[in-house]
C-alpha cells in the first residue's frame, strides 16, 4: 500500500476566535487525544477555577501562562491522520505574537484560518487577519481554508456568514492571492466537541436543520483538507533540517524541526550551520523521533525530534539554525545574498533600513546594503537603475546584509530557503525570493 503524505496544517486565525479548540476536536476525533485527557479536561481539573469547564483549549496549553490567560503564546505541534494524510497539526498564536506565527507559516503547507462569526468579533480582527494573509502568500502562497467558526453564537445565520465570506474573499484577493478562490466554510467547534455533530461542519457535512442552506455538495472542514493535492516534497535535494525548538537534556542536545529537504538516517554525519569553524564538532544521530515514536529514518516534510551526540555545547544552538549532511553538499554560512522584492511599506525607505527578517524557522534583523535596480507594479518597463529609495508598489533587486552569519539560499535550489518576510512595528513591510547567495562578500559593482 501507498504511503500516505505529509500535509502540515497550521491553524492561524484572529485572536480568541477558536483555533485551539478546533485543533483540539481535530486532534480528539481523529484519534490523537484519548478519552482520559478529555475526560481531565472536562472535569475541570486542569483549569484554574475562574476557567470556564467548556475551555478545551487547555489540553494543548503548554505553560501555567497560557493556561491562566485562556491564550496560546507559543506553537504547539501534534499529529494526526486523516484518510488521505498524516497531519502535522500546528497550533499557532494570534497578533502579537508575530514571532512565533511567522515561524508556523514557515513550516506549513496549508493554513486553517479561523474567523470569529460574532457580530463586532470579526470585523475587529480584520487588521491581524489581514497581516496573517499577507504572511502566507510572502512565504510561499500557502493554500488556505477559511473556517467562520461559533456559527451556533449566530444562530447559524447565512446572512451573518455571508457578510463574512464576501469580507473575507475581498481581503484574500487584495492580498496576493488575486486569482484564487477563497473555501469558505461555516463550523463550530465547541458544539463539535460537546457532541453536537449535526451542524458543527467539521468531520462531517451539516446534516441538522439549523445549516440547510449550506447543505448539498458542499464541503465539511475534513472533506476539504482531504481533497487538496499531496505537497511536493523534494526528497531528491540533500538533506536540511530547519530547527525551532532546542532541548537541553542533562547535557545532551535534542533538537526539534522540521526536515525540508532530503532524507534524514540514523547513520548521517550531521552539521550545524551557521559555525564559526568550516569544520565544526562533528554530530552524530542518537536518536530520530516523530511523535515520540523511534525511527531509522525521516523524510522532507516530517517534523522530527532528533538526539545528537556532540561535544558542542547545546546553549549555543539556537532556533533557526540548520543541519545538513556533511558528507553532501552541506549547508554553507551566507554572508549577505541578492532578492528580489516587492514593497509593501507605506512610507518609503532608503539604504541602511534594518527590518526584522524571517525565513524557515529563523528570525534575525537584515539591512538592506544596496538597491540595484528598481520598477513599477503596473509599468514594469519603467525601470530606475540605482535608485535611491524603494516605494510602496514597486519591485526591486537588493543587496540585504543579516545581522550575523544564517543558512539561507536561492528559491531555485533549495525553495523553503529562499522566501522571506520581512516586518516592523508589527507590519509586513517586504517580501521577496533570494536569487543569489554570498559565502563570502558580495562582489563589487
Ligand atoms: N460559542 C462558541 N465558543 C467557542 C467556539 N469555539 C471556541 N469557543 C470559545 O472561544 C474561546 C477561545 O477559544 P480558543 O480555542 O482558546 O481560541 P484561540 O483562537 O485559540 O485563542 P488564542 O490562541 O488566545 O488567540 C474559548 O472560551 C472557547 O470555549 C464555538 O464554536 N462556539
Ligand atoms: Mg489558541
């Protein structure tokens, strides 16, 4: 038999909206999260007392923080298989934990969005939402599938998810994705996971009284990923691991990330990049995990916890760093690359700017060193060599200097590598592919 493909999933969405208990009815039903923990949860023993019993984002709540405050401030990865694919599923955090988000983004191929149907709830988050649609199409127009959730709250009104729905196509369109069609589909969670499984939308097609218009042909949450295409994984690239959790366990160093491209065995000789040395302390594999099963070996898409036997000191590996194999083209420090951008920053810039930048799981600060040459969104052939500013709607070919040595490449030779944002003040500002890397400095003009 076939083995089924990889799919991540990351459920993005406004704040308080419900992304946690939909990953969580997700997770429950598809078999990830037993009886037992439900059954904690739902006796309340986990909560604080001022906690409603009904708040089951708790079972993926991982710091007594995030448990007091009802939020999720970090990503939080699980799995489960659906008829077509074993999920990745992750849990992001809304606005303002960027950080984190842009992180999740990264690592995904497909995003859940999760939009609030109360009256006020969802315009008020139009902003963030707004922020979270541009990220996804930055960083690799990730298909997505828009959940209008607490429909039961709207009395599963079509008038209340249609107002949502043309609002939300509009911003989906103006965002990027010009030539898509938004899904667009109504559920509800929590009626989900209290047993109502009439008109929750979410594992199967509304079948109660309350969603007969949205009745015949059209799809269910589970019906809807379960139809998208297989991601195109490049096992044929040599390995990269892009890391966004580090562990130090007694001494021993465990990493978290995910394998981008290639193929991970127990026998490969690992680097880290970026190292000072060429020839850092070599890493040899303890251990592969996926959902804390053991392993031999790993696949690009896959999410793994690896041990690594290594005198290097596990407080100098840091999210965002990257291994690779030694022995095959291994992932070499860059200096500073070439990008080709496009400008989303209201006032204009010049040379020197110093954004946040964020690529695969890491985060840095880049300058932007040179401006080669600049155009128009609409009349591209009018082209200004050597510009001395960049405006908002225009492209431009860049030099960008990041504040220390990073793992990146060209878009054409390793694709997860190659596609940033970049952002302050909490805005996407630019977003380009990396055409050309520089190991050493860039040469002069
Ligand atoms: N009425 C109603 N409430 C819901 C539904 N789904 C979730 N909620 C409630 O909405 C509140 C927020 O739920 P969470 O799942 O924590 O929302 P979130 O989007 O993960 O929140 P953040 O991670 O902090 O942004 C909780 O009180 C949930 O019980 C739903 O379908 N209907
Ligand atoms: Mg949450």
């Amino acid at each position: 038999m076939l083995e089924k493909p990889t799919l991540s999933v990351i459920i993005l969405g406004q704040a308080n909206s419900g992304k946690t208990t939909l990953a969580v009815q997700l997770l429950h039903s598809l078999g990830t999260i037993n009886s037992s923990i439900m059954e904690r949860v739902e006796s309340g023993m986990q909560l604080d007392s001022s906690d409603s019993i009904r708040n089951y984002a708790s079972v993926l709540s991982r710091t007594k923080d995030e448990i007091k405050r009802g939020r999720t401030m970090n990503l939080v990865y699980s799995m489960a298989e659906t008829k077509h694919f074993h999920l990745n599923i992750i849990d992001a955090p809304a606005n303002p934990f960027l950080k984190s988000m842009f992180r999740g983004i990264s690592q995904a191929n497909i995003g859940i969005v999760v939009l609030d149907a109360e009256i006020g709830a969802f315009e008020a988050g139009i902003p963030n939402i707004t922020t979270m649609i541009r990220a996804t199409y930055c960083l690799g127009s990730i298909q997505l599938i828009f959940c209008v959730n607490k429909m039961e709250s709207v009395d599963y009104s079509k008038t209340r998810f249609m107002e949502i729905k043309s609002e939300i196509t509009k911003i989906y369109k103006n965002n990027g994705y010009k030539n898509g069609n938004a899904t667009v589909i109504p559920i509800s969670a929590l009626s989900s996971l209290l047993g109502n499984h009439n008109d929750d939308n979410i594992l199967e097609p509304a079948c109660g009284s309350k969603m007969e218009w949205y009745k015949g042909g059209r799809p269910c949450l589970l019906d809807a990923i379960n139809s998208l295409k297989a991601p195109l994984y490049r096992y044929d690239l040599p390995l990269r691991i892009s890391i966004s959790k580090v562990f130090n366990l007694k001494g021993a160093l465990v990493v978290f990330g995910k394998i981008e491209t290639g193929i991970l065995k127990l026998e490969t000789e690992i680097r880290l990049t970026p190292h000072k040395k060429q020839f850092p302390p070599s890493m040899k594999i303890e251990s592969i995990a996926i959902c804390r099963k053991l392993v031999r070996e790993a696949k690009a898409g896959q999410l793994v916890t690896i041990q690594l036997k290594t005198s290097l000191n596990p407080s100098n590996v840091k999210p965002g760093m990257v291994l690779s194999d030694f022995n095959n083209d291994y992932a070499k420090e860059v200096h500073s690359f070439k990008a080709d951008i496009a400008v989303l920053r209201e006032s204009p810039f010049r040379r020197g700017y110093n954004p946040t930048f964020n690529i695969h799981s890491l985060q840095t600060s880049c300058k932007f060193k040179d401006f080669y040459v600049s155009s128009n969104t609409i009349k591209r052939y009018e082209r200004d060599e050597n510009p001395m500013e960049l405006r908002k709607g225009q492209y431009a070919t860049v030099l960008l200097k990041p504040k220390n040595q990073i793992y990146v490449a060209t878009v054409y030779s390793y694709p997860p590598f190659g596609r940033f944002l970049m952002w302050d003040n909490g805005n996407i500002c630019v977003f380009g592919v990396i055409t050309e890397v520089y190991t050493d400095s860039p040469p002069r003009r």
